[in-house]
C-alpha cells in the first residue's frame, strides 16, 4: 500500500508519540513492571496501527466518492503488441 505526501507526514507525526511510549514501555518491562511495560507497548502500537485501520465518519465521503468514481471510470486495457 503507498501512502501519499499526507498520509506519510501523519505517519510521521504519529511516529514521534508513539516511539517514547514504546520505548518507556520496554523500560519498564525490563526493570521488573511487565504489565505496565508490555500495556504500553501495546498502546504504542495501537497508536500506529488504529489510524490506518479504522475508519472515521470523515473518511466515509472519500471512500464513497472513490467506489463511484472506481465504478465509473475503468482502467484501459494494455494491449499485447505494447509489451
């Protein structure tokens, strides 16, 4: 999946809050506090990975505009003598 200029900005910014989690997560997991070592770095992830998964009711009028426009508009077949 390619992220657009955008999409990897947000990733980015999501990224530099994440990480400090994550890492004071193993911190602690290593000085002798697995639960609130292995929780954060459960938030950590989750931090990443919810954003791309879920979607919000301010994806939904994108996604429905890019099923019309997929519908309507098709991609032209290549043809076998430009290969």
């Amino acid at each position: 999946m390619r992220l657009g200029i955008l999409d990897t900005l947000g990733l980015a910014a999501t990224l530099i809050f994440a990480i400090p989690v994550g890492l004071y997560g193993v911190e602690s997991a290593l000085a002798g506090r697995p639960a609130l070592g292995v929780g954060l770095v459960v938030v950590a992830v989750l931090m990443v990975v919810l954003p791309r998964r879920l979607t919000t009711p301010a994806d939904l009028p994108g996604a429905v505009v890019e099923r019309v426009v997929g519908d309507a508009v098709k991609e032209p077949e290549a043809d076998a003598d430009e290969e």
